[in-house]
C-alpha cells in the first residue's frame, strides 16, 4: 500500500517532465537581452557603416551596400520602437534579423575599396600620367617637326643661293 | 607656303593636339572643389508632387505622403529620422535657435544615403482620435488623440490633445519629422538643424 502511494507523485512528475519535453515552453526575452542585442545590432551597422564609408572615400559604387544597411536599419528601428514599448520579444527579433544581412558588408566593402583603388589607380596613370607625358610628346613632336622644316628651308635657301650664283 | 606661315600652322596644330591630349588631366585639376555641405529633406503629396497635402482629416481615414532626404555632404552619411506630434501648445523644433523639439519621439527611422544620392519613402498615415464635448455649451472642447497608424505601426498618442483653436477655427495636430545624424566625434546622433511637418486639421 506504501508502496501503491510513493508511485503515484512519481508517475505524475514524469508524466510533467514528459509533457515539458514535448511542449516546449515559449521562452520570454527578458529587457536586458533585448537591450544586449540592439546595442550589438547597433555596433555591427556602425561598423558596417563606417567600412563603407571608407569603400566611397575610394571611389567604390556603394548602392548595393547602402541598400543592405538600410534594410539593416529599418530592423533595428523596429526593434528600438518595440523596446520602448516594452515588447521585448519583438525587439529581440527584431535585432536579432537585422545581423545576419550585414554578415559579409565589412568583406564587401573592403573588397569593393580595394577595386576603386585599383580602378583609381589605373586612371590616374592612363589619364593624368599618360596624359601629361603625352602632351609633353606632342610639344616636342611640335618642336621637332618645326626644326626639320626649318632646316629643309635653310637647305633648300642654300641650294637655290648656289645655283644662282652657279 | 612660307616658313613664317608654316611657323604659324605648326603653332596651331601643336597647341591644339597638345590640349586635346591633356583634357583627362585637366579635367581633374580643373573641377572647382564643392563648398556647400547640406542636407536636402522634402514632403511631398499623394500624387509625388508640392500639392494636395493631407490638411482636413477625420480619425481612422488613411492618408498619403512621401518623405525625401538628399545627401550633399561629400560622403555617406548615417541619419535618423525622429518622428514627432504636437498641438498648438507644445515646443516646435526651432529654426532660428537650430534646436530640436524637446518632446520625445514616436519613432525613430534609420537611414543610410550614399554622397549625392537620395531617399525616400511613402508613408500611409491615419488619425484615431476622439471628441471631448462640453456638457454646458454642448460644442466639441477638444480633441483626445489615441494613436497615429504610421506606416502599419501603431505609435502611441494616448495623453495628446488638441484644443479648439478660435483664431483658424479648428482642433490642430503638427506630425513634424526632425533629422538627425550620427556624429563620429561624438559618438551619437546630433541633431541636423532640419525639420519637416504638415499641420491638420482634425476634422469630425
């Protein structure tokens, strides 16, 4: 009979841990995990934002970037208006999405910087140096043109001089 | 041909070559360097135009504008653009003080624009509000604003209000839109010295 009571709590709590392990119970983000994850959602786009930046200082085409951000931002802003409204669950989401697009923005910017300056490069060489050393060709191929006629001329004066007095 | 006139084509001809070959490098000394700084901010109508703003509105009645940023300060910049309602009563952001409106804001809308490029959103609004009548003169005393829908999401208006206005003969709300920018130095947003609004008038 002892034996009969002790198995019924038993039975009970395992039935309870079973039903725990079946049905999930809904987790509730607490403020300071949603406020941990704006902060960190808030960093990444500030880097994110300032790598491109640097990306359009050389010259790169941002567009792309700049659009990713803003997607980036619209989260986070979502996220800072359901922190204030004490919907803590939704600013942890919210903050929590707007990473995973910014992922590889760093990469992609330094890469897209690393290309302009390349590109920049290049057209400094081909438009201000080859430029510059071109008009330099085209002064002394002015110059020497000049000097070839003149001396044809002077020969040619010369030429004409001796015949006459021939 | 002589050689003095040969002298003169050959003058011409070099000169002209030589200027057409050094364009690409003059072009880029030559460029008069940019000196006014500034951000453009713009509300336009339904139609995307200066017209038709939204003026006379009744409570839980959708409405339509757009909102506009043009960035003219030599690189990217990181906005913020602070979303704001006020009555006749309340403090304005002010243009000759350069300050922001001290009340808070509704919402917050984070914006990136590359250096000469521009932004833009429409924005569906809509009013619920509710009169106050005054049970001696039996006339509407004002105005109790519940929330603004803005663009799907229910900002928080609970404690605005609007009282008659006798001078233009209606209840009037100011939705105003301050700009702010993320300051490196700082380390913050610092207010932008610009801000946009439309008064309405909160019809029955």
């Amino acid at each position: 009979m002892r034996i009969q009571r002790s198995k019924t709590p038993i039975a009970l709590i395992v039935l309870l841990l079973l039903l725990v392990a079946m049905f999930p119970l809904p987790v509730w983000a607490s403020q300071a995990d949603a406020a941990n994850a704006i902060s960190s959602a808030k960093n990444t786009i500030l880097n994110c934002y300032n790598a491109t930046r640097e990306a359009e200082t050389a010259g790169a085409n941002i567009t792309v970037i700049v659009g990713t951000l803003n997607e980036a931002g619209s989260l986070l802003s979502q996220a800072e208006f359901a922190y204030a409204t004490n919907d803590f669950d939704a600013a942890l989401t919210f903050a929590l999405q707007s990473q995973p697009s910014l992922n590889n923005i760093i990469q992609e910017a330094n890469a897209l910087k690393g290309t302009a300056t390349q590109l920049r490069n290049q057209d400094f060489l081909v438009n201000v140096v080859g430029s510059v050393i071109g008009t330099f060709a085209v002064i002394i191929a002015g110059f020497a043109v000049w000097f070839f006629l003149k001396r044809k001329y002077e020969t040619a004066g010369a030429h004409s001089s001796e015949s006459s007095r021939v | 041909m002589n050689l003095q006139e040969y002298k003169t084509l050959l003058f011409v001809v070099t000169a002209v070559l030589a200027l057409l070959v050094s364009s690409p490098a003059l072009q880029r000394l030559l460029v008069y360097p940019q000196t006014e700084f500034f951000t453009e901010m713009w509300l336009l109508g339904p139609e995307h135009k200066a017209e038709n703003f939204p003026f006379n509105i009744t409570s839980n009645s959708n409405y339509n504008i757009f909102l506009g940023i043009g960035n003219h300060l030599g690189s990217c910049a990181y906005y913020s653009i602070q979303v704001k309602f006020r009555n006749q009563t309340q403090p304005a952001a002010d243009s000759f003080n350069r300050t922001a409106s001290s009340l808070p804001p509704l919402y917050g809308i984070t914006v990136f624009v590359a250096d000469k490029e521009t932004w833009e959103i429409p924005i569906a609004f809509s009013f619920a509000y509710a009169y106050d009548e005054d049970p001696f003169n039996a006339t509407l005393s004002q105005v109790k604003f519940n929330n603004v829908m803005f663009n799907g999401v229910a900002l928080d208006l609970s404690g605005y209000s609007a009282t008659w206005d006798s001078e233009r003969n209606g209840f009037f709300g100011n939705l105003f839109f301050e700009l702010w920018i993320y300051n490196d130095t700082l380390g913050d947003f610092q207010y932008h010295e610009r801000y946009i609004g439309l008064w309405f008038n909160m019809a029955v």
